[in-house]
C-alpha cells in the first residue's frame, strides 16, 4: 500500500457542475425521505447487526449480501468486486452510463470485537439508536441509500454512484494494490467525492491527515534479570527511547507519532527478553511530509540509547491525506450554501486528524469532502450512537446537492 496514486487527469469540473436547470423542487425529495425514512433506518439496525471487523470476513461477506439484495430490491444496479483477503466491496450505481453526477462513499468494517455491545447489539431510544458501526459507518450507508432512492423516484437524471470498502478501519491494508485500482477505475470521471462518514455537531471534513505505520525490531541481549543483569541489554529499555525520542517529535497541527504497540519477546517477568516491537501510528497533513518522517525514523531508530542493542524498521503501510485545497473549499461553500437554503442547519467546516477513503478520491485529483453521513457520537467505542433524525437530515442535504448541481 506504499504506493501512491498519479493523477487520472486535472479535474475541472467544479463550475460545470453547477450550471444548468433545476428539474424538481425540495419539498418533493422532502416528501420521499419522509416516508421512507423509518423502512432506512430499520435497513440501518438491520446491517447494525452484522458484527464484524475487517479481518471477519466471513460475517461481512453476510453483511455484503444483505446490502447488495436491498440495493437492487430499491432499483439500483450492483456491482460485486471481489476481494482476496477481506470481504467484497459493493459498486452500487444509479443511472449508469449517462452523465456523471456524483459519488458517494461509506465502509462496512467497524473496529468492534463481536459480542461487545452484548447479546443484541442494537439498542433503539427515543432519539438516537446505539450499535456497532452505526454511525462509522453504517448510518451513512443509510443515508447515502436513501439520497440516492429520493433521487431515482423524482426522475434524477445523471449518474450516481456508491462505493461501499470492507477494511476502512484498517487503512484498506487488505485491500492491498487491488484496492488502489478499484477506486482509481470505479472514480474516474466523477465530478467530485461525498463521503457519508460519520458527522459530530453539523460539521463536515474538508481535510485528513495521511497515515503511515510502521514497525520497529530492538534486538538486545537476554539472559536471567537477577544473575546476568548487567551483561544483559533490555530492548524494552532501548525501545523505551525510542518512543520518548519519536513523540517529542509531534507538532499540534502537523505531523504526529504515536507509539500504541509493544510486543517483548519474553513472557516471564525474570527474563530479559532479547526482542521488542514497536507499532508506530504516523499521522501527516501534506503528501510532501512524508520525506521528512522517513528521515526521523531513520535518525532516531538508528541511534542506540543502550549500547550493544540495534534496531531497524520497516513501512508497513501508507494511505494518503486528503488535501486541502481551493476545489475542496468551493465544494464546501456549496454545501453550506444548500445546507442555509433548505433549513437544514448550519455546516462547519473540520480538519480531521482520522485517515478515511476519501484521501484516495483526492489523491486521484476529485474534490472530496468528508463526514457527510448520520450524526452521533463516540465512534470505537461502546457507547457509539446515531442521532436517528440524522438519517433524514442528512439524506435531504445530499439529494438536495445532487438536485441543484443539474
């Protein structure tokens, strides 16, 4: 996945977007929504129910059946992609061969362990409903379904399209090169990128941070803590450095490492082990830091704290940020002007530390904007919930996008 994209081709199709005749009126997408809204958020409990990871290939798989017969039970086109090691993407299309209107992305993949949210995994209030994924990012499989049946029943005429990955969680690492070609086939020639990730208080993502990972060896000498301790080395001691060097390196609002995983080679407390890992978590806002974080891993990895210990690392995986940039800005304004239109709430705008798949549609040179799915909060955890008007609100706000880029 250390591969980075090329661009397919400059993409200047912003301002022709927003040209032309609105066909059909708010209050008509408003009425359909409406009365389809409870069968979207059933739809939404139901694929709640699938637990899985993105290494749980087996239950996604159920979960990728369950979407693809309702998506083509709602009138939609389905492609089924294949994937070796992680469960299969979904291309679901509206409209196919016809000018391109839009794209809209989601994952299927959660971070939960099954069985977390206890025996029912759903659990629906007044207001909100909690599970697992459901707002990161089922709700907004929900809301970009619902969009896009609000706009195939009043006569939408372009061509719209949703993207469906099952190892987002993971930083499409299964996916492989396989995955780098399926968005770079299935975007081409779209006009610009929604991504229906989960939204926290009305706001949207107008730039993401890459992520690379790596992975750090320590090699020391072991032998027994008491009787050999000081003709030992510990690697835990020199990965130890290692990790108090690397996170002073941060800088809020540029480049952070984060050091979340340490493996010694030993597993009695009276042993200093010989080995050590260490998962590193790289987060960086432009596609140019990345020279600069080789750098620092080379510098601090190959200095030793403790004498007679080495080191060496590896890249294990790279996703790019989603860049910032006067595209992305001109697409947010129209957003937020649609949003003030139609009563639909007041949008801000966020810059998120979190990787998604929309780093990939920007990479490819489409204007992407992130975070356009259901409302909630406290994603990865077990307290995670849907707003469930959200669903609505948000489905009115993209169907109402779509309709006036005619």
């Amino acid at each position: 996945m250390a591969k980075m994209f090329t661009r397919i081709k400059k993409y200047d199709r912003i301002e022709q977007m927003y040209t032309g005749v609105i066909f059909m009126e708010f209050g008509q997408l408003e009425t359909v929504i409406e009365e389809r809204y409870e069968d979207y958020v059933s739809f939404l409990c139901d694929i709640c129910s699938f637990e899985a990871r993105a290494d749980d290939v087996k239950t996604l798989n159920k979960m990728v059946d369950f979407i693809e017969a309702y998506a083509k039970k709602e009138g939609f086109t389905v492609e089924r992609c294949p994937m070796e090691k992680c469960a299969d993407f979904l291309c679901i299309d509206m409209n196919k061969g016809v000018q391109k209107g839009g794209l809209m992305l989601a994952h299927m993949d959660t971070v939960h362990e099954k069985g977390v949210f206890g025996e029912n995994p759903i659990t629906r209030l007044e207001d909100r409903i909690i599970g697992p994924g459901v707002i990161d990012c089922k709700g907004g499989i929900a809301v970009a379904l619902l969009a896009m049946k609000t706009l195939l029943q009043n006569g939408y005429p372009k061509h719209l399209r949703l993207l469906l990955t099952s190892d987002e969680e993971v930083s499409n690492v299964l996916g492989g090169e396989a995955e780098l070609e399926f968005f770079k086939e299935k975007c081409e020639g779209f006009p610009c990128a929604l991504n229906c990730e989960l939204s926290e208080n009305n706001r949207v993502v107008i730039s993401r941070k890459g992520i690379c990972k790596y992975r750090i060896d320590v090699k020391g000498i072991s032998g027994h803590s008491g009787i050999h301790y000081f003709e030992c080395r510990n690697p835990i001691e020199e990965a130890a450095h290692k990790i108090i060097a690397l996170q002073s390196k941060s800088e809020r609002g540029g480049i952070t490492y984060s050091c979340n995983i340490i493996n010694a080679g030993g597993n009695m407390v009276n042993v200093i082990p010989e080995t050590c890992t260490v998962l590193v978590d790289v987060r960086f806002p432009l596609q140019s830091d990345l020279e600069r974080i080789e750098d620092t891993m080379r510098e601090i990895v190959g200095k030793s704290y403790v004498d007679k210990t080495s080191s060496t690392f590896t890249a294990l995986t790279v996703r790019p940020p989603m860049e910032r940039n006067e595209k992305t800005d001109e697409l947010f304004e129209k957003i937020v002007g649609i949003s003030r239109k139609y009563g639909l709430g007041e949008i801000t705008p966020f810059e998120s530390g979190g990787g998604s798949d929309s780093c990939y549609t920007q990479a490819l040179g489409i204007p992407s904007i992130c975070g356009m799915g259901a409302g909630g909060k406290f994603c990865h955890t077990t307290n995670e919930y849907v707003i469930t008007r959200s669903v609505a609100q948000r489905a009115k706000l993209l169907s109402a996008f779509f309709m006036e880029s005619m």
